[in-house]
C-alpha cells in the first residue's frame, strides 16, 4: 500500500461503524442504553466548559479597553467596539499598537510580564491553558462519557456518578499535562521572540510553519487511529469491560487516561494553531473547538481531509505574502 493511499485509506472506519451497527443489532440492552438523555452529565459538562469560556472571555474584556485588540490576532477586531482604536486612522492605530499594546498587556487578568518571565507568570499562562483545553475539549468529551455509561449499563453495572467522574478526571489529567507541556512551549518562544507578549506570533515563518504542519497531521495515519478511537469508543469501552476494568474505580480512571491519549493524538495539531493565530484569541478558540467537535460527531473522512487542506492553504497562502516565505517559495 503506497504512503498516500494509507492516508486515504477509509476501510478501517467502515469496518468500524458496521461492526458497531452489529453490536448494537446483538446487544438490544446497549442500544436502550444508549437512549437515556443524561441530563445531569450533559448540565455538568455544559457548567464545567461555560466557566472555562467566561475565565478566558474574563481576561480578553479586561484588555479591550485600552489596547487595540487587532495585536491578539485575526478576529479580534471585532472586540476594539469597547476602545477607540477602531475609529482611528490606519497608520495612528498601527504607531498606538507598537508603542502600546505590550505595556497595555501588563497588569491586566491573566496576562503574563512584559520581561523574564518568573513562576507566577508560567502559573498564569498555565491557568489559561488549562481554562482553554477545558473549553474546547469538555464538549468533546461529553459522547464519550455517556458511551461509557452505556456500555457500563449494558453490562449489567450501574453508571455511577464517581466511575464518571473517574473517567472524566483521567481524560482531564492528560489535557493538564498537555497544558503544562503549551505553557512550556509558549515560555520557549516568547524567550527567542517567536511570541509576542501579548501571546500572539511575531513571525510569518512560525504561523506558516505550524498551519502546515496541523493540515499535514490531518492526513496521516496516527490522526486516523486516534480519530476513529474517539468517534466509535463503544469497542474499546466493551474490551475493557471483558478484561475487568469496570470492577474497580481505579480501572475507570485508566481508561480515562487512556481514551485521554487517543483524544490528545486526534487533536494537539488543532491545538497548536492556536500558536499561529494568537494564544489568546477566542474567536479562533471557538472555530477550533466546533471543528473539533465535528470531527469527532461526523466520522466522514472527507471533514478530517476539508481542515487539512484549509490549514495547507492558510499557511501557504501566509507563507507566500511573508517576504522570507517569499524567497522560500521562490516567488
């Protein structure tokens, strides 16, 4: 099989769903347990993922005021209808955003120091990464706790609330440590300039380099693994059950690891984009996050394929107006 057609390959995903559709037709108990709403799962994933949203909306509403919000990246404009800066001249906004929006950063709710950064600076911008990996993530996550509820149920165990819990906690201990991991990341580029302070890329060569690499991700075989993982959990969830880990609580949060690390594979390259159109910029957040959640809700491989070439195209399309990506291209 050559490098590409394991690219496109979708049998492994038609296997899947069919062997799923099977399952479903030999175990009547898993699909009547599939049917109960959840609610309270739902509201408490719903509460979880809203404070995560307000935390970050929190620290982009205390910077409005007094910097031109363009400086957060694409989108953020909108957000300069709380300053002055949108009824300014370009040239004057430009000449105001040079001199002011890093000293503008500073002070301000979540945002880090202008200089070295010390240990409360790498705790705020890991509060904020944690915050973002909650917002984006949690709603994600929400199919695959109640599938485990199912599958729990249809074997005869009762879904409790602490399994759950268990479950969730394990799937969040892998987004903290990819927080950690960020934060370290943003520390790094920030130290050699390839960040701005106010957490946004300060180079056309580092956007274009990361909206390559996420679209090329899109398209190889770990991301299809780890996709197909998350879109039909029902199999790994009955394996598990088969081999006893149902019978403890430590088991559940095992598998939330577990089904964390399959999540993290599926999405760190989605994740990083965030580098390229600015940390902080919740517009893209949001994007982000409803593609992600798409992703996962629709297994259609032409969606995973459709992000790909868009980031492809973004960066290449940065590349060609960045005067180094320029000579790069050979334009």
């Amino acid at each position: 099989m050559s490098f590409f057609s394991t690219f496109f390959d979708t049998s492994s995903a038609t296997q899947l769903q069919q062997q799923m559709k099977r399952f479903r037709q030999e175990h009547p108990e898993l699909a009547k347990a599939e049917t109960k709403p959840r609610i309270i799962l739902f509201l408490c994933i719903g509460i979880a993922s809203v404070f995560a949203w307000l935390y970050l909306f929190a620290m982009v509403v205390d910077m409005a005021p007094d910097m031109d919000m363009r400086a957060l990246g694409p989108g953020m404009s909108a957000f300069n209808v709380f300053n002055g800066f949108e009824s300014l001249d370009p040239a004057t906004r430009a000449f105001i955003a040079a001199v002011c929006a890093p000293s503008a950063a500073l002070g301000h709710f979540g945002m880090p120091s202008l200089g070295a950064w010390g240990l409360s600076d790498l705790g705020i911008v890991f509060a904020m990464w944690i915050m973002m990996a909650f917002a984006m993530m949690l709603p994600t996550a929400a199919p695959i706790l109640k599938s485990y509820a199912a599958v729990q149920e249809s074997n005869g165990h009762k879904a409790g609330p602490l399994a759950i819990l268990l479950l969730a906690l394990g799937y969040l201990t892998i987004w903290v440590g990819f927080a950690l991991l960020a934060t370290l990341a943003q520390w790094g580029l920030t130290e050699i300039q390839t960040m701005s302070p106010v957490m946004a890329p300060a180079s056309m060569i580092f956007s274009a380099s990361t909206l390559l690499l996420a679209g090329f991700y899109q398209f190889t075989a770990v991301k299809q693994a780890c996709l197909l993982r998350c879109q039909l959990p029902f199999p790994y969830f009955t394996r598990r059950t088969e081999q006893g880990f149902f019978r403890s609580f430590a088991g559940s949060y095992v598998m939330g690891l577990e089904q964390g690390l399959f999540c993290t594979g599926c999405t760190w390259a989605l994740m990083i984009v965030m580098f390229a159109v600015g940390v902080m910029n919740i517009v893209w957040m949001a994007i982000l996050g409803i593609l992600m959640g798409v992703e996962k809700a629709i297994p259609n491989p032409w969606v995973t394929r459709g992000i790909g070439i868009f980031l492809i195209l973004w960066g290449l399309l940065v590349l060609s107006i960045s005067p180094a990506g320029r000579t790069i291209l050979g334009i």
